[in-house]
C-alpha cells in the first residue's frame, strides 16, 4: 500500500519568514495530493491540493509543488503570521477518497 | 452550505461494548469517508462509502464496520471496544472524488 513520510515533525519559525515542510510516497498511482491544516482541537482543514498533471499550484501565501518523478511533494508558506500556527498533515490518494497520510508538522510561528 | 456534521461529538464507552457514530455529509456529497486520528498512529483510512457500497477498505479488523443510506449520511459500528480504539473518529465528505471536507470528529474513550 501507498506510505507517506512528512518531514519535519516540528518547525519553528519567526513570523514573516517562510516555511516548508515536505513529503515523499510510495505509490507512483498515486495522481492527487493534498494538504490540511489542523488547529488544536477542531477538525482538518483543506487549504490546497494539487493533481499530478501538475507541478506548482499557489493560492496567495500557500504554494506546493510536487516531483512525480522523485516522487515527493512540498508545502510552502511565506509571510507567516501566528495564525497559521498549527499541525499540517500532508497525504496521497490512489485509490479515490482512500487518502494515507503523513504523520504531520507542528509549525509554530513566533511573533 | 453546511458543513459536515458528526454525532455524537463525546462518547464514553466501556471494554466489550459496541458504539456507532453517526456522520451527515455536505449536501450533495455522495461519498463518505472515515478516519481515525490518535496521537501514535495519526490519521489512518478505516473505509469509504459511494451510493450505498463500500469501495475502499483500510488495514482494520473485522470489529470495525459501517454503511451508508440512501441519503448518504453514515454511520460506523465498532464492537466488542477495546482500549486502543479511544481515538477521534472523523468522517469526510466529497462530491465525486478527491476534495474530501471533514467533519468535527466524534471523540471515543473507552475505560
């Protein structure tokens, strides 16, 4: 089956500076990969996707990029602010609504 | 529209008992996913549903089980509980695949 491995686990960063966290699978069917974002205590939350018929996708201060060949995808967010404070979880579906996921990034922006 | 709704939210259950948790799908959505999140394990796929047929199954025992109506909400079933199925149970709706919207999450202890 499909295995995701999400790096890092934890990423401090100053608020301003950008972030990226990254996420390499296992399965090359694997054609959608999105990114949610959990804050403590509420549910996951969609805040980008991308197909694998593409490499860049951006919406504002988010962006990711995926590597079919590499076989890796990443998430990066600039001006950070504290209220984008939260654990991103990463994940790769093969198999239609059968998303496997990686093991989440805690980020923590310092104002 | 509203969002995805899980019941109940809190649950307390006892070894050996059984539980079902119950989800409501975005309007229009036909396919409800299921996930169960614990601090070790993360976020793993228990099973999927599409007009009433289950067509994706995770690596869950035979305990676990679920189904769909034909308004799609869903509910998921687990029996005989065990200690280390305390987790948060969380359902997923989308419309034809892929973009997959969570609900709040039904929180299980079980003592």
């Amino acid at each position: 089956g499909e295995n995701v491995e999400q790096h890092p686990s934890t990423l401090s960063v100053q608020e301003g500076d950008s972030a990226v966290i990254k996420c390499t699978y296992s399965d090359s069917a694997s054609n959608y990969f999105p990114w949610y974002k959990q804050e403590l205590g509420k549910r996951p939350q969609l805040i980008i996707d991308i197909r694998s018929n593409v490499g860049e996708k951006k919406d504002q201060r988010i962006a990711v990029t995926l590597n079919k060949t590499a076989k890796h995808f990443s998430l990066h967010i600039t001006e950070t602010q504290p209220e984008d404070s939260a654990v991103y979880f990463c994940a790769a579906d093969n198999a239609g609504n059968m998303l496997t996921f990686g093991g989440g990034t805690r980020l923590m922006v310092k104002p | 529209k509203a969002g995805v709704t899980q019941t109940p939210r809190y649950l307390i259950k006892t070894r050996g008992q059984q539980v079902t948790l119950s989800c409501s799908p975005i309007s229009g959505h036909r396919s409800v996913s299921w996930y169960q999140q614990t601090p070790g394990q993360g976020l793993q796929f228990l099973f999927e549903y599409f007009s009433e047929t289950q067509r994706n199954k995770g690596n869950f025992p035979g305990r676990f089980s679920g189904r769909q109506f034909s308004n799609s909400r869903s509910e998921m079933n687990v029996s005989t509980l065990e200690l280390g199925d305390s987790a948060l149970y969380l359902c997923a709706s989308s419309f034809v695949g892929l973009e997959q919207y969570f609900g709040p999450g039904t929180r299980l202890t079980v003592t």
